[in-house]
C-alpha cells in the first residue's frame, strides 16, 4: 500500500501483490484441477451439465493460470496494512497499545493492525480489537509489553474497576 499524493483526499494505491509468489499461482491451478475431480465423481457428477468457467477446453496449466489472472480476488478480509506488533518488530506501525509509533496522540483501532489474517471471519476480532481500545483508553486494560506509553491526547480517567485484560 502506497500514498499516491501528499493530498490526503487522493485514495492510496492498494496493490495486493495477487500471485506475487509463484507458488500462489501454482495453488490456484492445483484447486481448479481439483474441483474438476470433485466436479467428475459421483454423485456430484450426475448433476453437472457443463463446466462453463474456465470450460473444458482450458486444460493446460497455462490456460487454467490465464483464468486465474483474470478472475484471482480477495474474499473481502483484507487485513494489516499497519501491523502491530512489539517494539523489536521493524514492520510494526502500531504498538501493543494500538498508538502509532511515532506520532503522538495517535491510535489505530481496526482491521489494519492485525498481523496475520485470522483463519475465521474478520469481523468478531475488529469488535475484540475496539473492546480492547476502549479498555486501554479507559484505562482499564493492563498493558503486557515494557514502556507502554498513553498518546498525549488520552482522557486520563480513573477506572472504577481493574479486570485483567
Ligand atoms: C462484502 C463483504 C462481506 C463481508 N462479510 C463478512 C462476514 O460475513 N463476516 C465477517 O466476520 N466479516 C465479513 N466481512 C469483513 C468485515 O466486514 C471487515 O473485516 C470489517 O468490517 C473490518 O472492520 P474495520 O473497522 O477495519 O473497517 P470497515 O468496517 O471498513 O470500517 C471503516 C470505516 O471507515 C470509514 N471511512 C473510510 N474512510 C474514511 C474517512 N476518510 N473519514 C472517515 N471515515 C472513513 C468507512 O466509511 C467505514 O465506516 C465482509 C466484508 C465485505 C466487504
């Protein structure tokens, strides 16, 4: 993900690096060639008519890859483009407390800090990572990592009840 403009009107550009690892593409014609299987055994095979996408003709793997390259997308879970992550981690923009390194004031409270995508849906965990930002904000969450600083803007408040977090 890059800035396309100092403008902060102009949207990012969001490349996603689709089969950017030849293994990727190697995954995706291994799946299609399975789904044929599956697609040709009994009792599935009795209902299907016809392959439509890519079509039978597309039988070699570089026809399959074309067919991936034309219609490879994200299952609408993209996620860490500002990962968190320890102090140690050179590619964490967010710290565990959700403030972004090296601006003051600042937190990030989404899908964007998750470091890894979740193997489930993406929605319960961003509810998790919002309950968790209002414990630290709060300040009722007791932070794991050393040197855990508040940004400059946090509201102090004195929580009424301490629970661990
Ligand atoms: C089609 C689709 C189906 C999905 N289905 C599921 C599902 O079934 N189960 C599941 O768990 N997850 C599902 N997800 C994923 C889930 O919706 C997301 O992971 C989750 O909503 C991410 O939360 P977020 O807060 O990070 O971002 P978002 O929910 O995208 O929230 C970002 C918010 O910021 C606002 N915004 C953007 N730019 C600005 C700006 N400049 N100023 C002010 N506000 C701004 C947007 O309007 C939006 O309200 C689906 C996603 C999609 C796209």
């Amino acid at each position: 993900m890059r800035l396309a403009s100092a403008d902060p009107t102009v949207l990012p550009q969001v490349d996603p690096q689709f089969f950017g690892h030849p293994d990727d593409l190697r995954l995706a014609i291994a799946g299609l060639r399975y789904a044929r299987e599956i697609l040709a055994t009994s009792p599935v095979r009795e209902m299907v008519t016809q392959e439509l996408f890519p079509g039978e003709k597309a039988a070699s793997d570089e026809d399959l890859a074309d067919h991936c390259r034309k219609t490879v997308k994200t299952n609408y879970h993209p996620v860490g483009t500002c990962r968190m992550g320890r102090d140690t981690d050179p590619l964490a923009v967010v710290a565990p407390d959700l403030a972004v390194r090296g601006i003051a004031g600042l937190r990030i409270v989404d899908a964007s800090i998750m470091p890894t995508i979740p193997s489930g849906n993406t929605n319960a965990p961003v509810l998790a990572i919002a309950e968790k930002a209002v414990d630290i904000i709060t300040g009722h969450a007791r932070m794991f990592h050393e040197g855990a600083t508040a940004p400059s803007n946090q509201v102090s408040s004195e929580p009424d009840q301490v629970h661990p977090s």
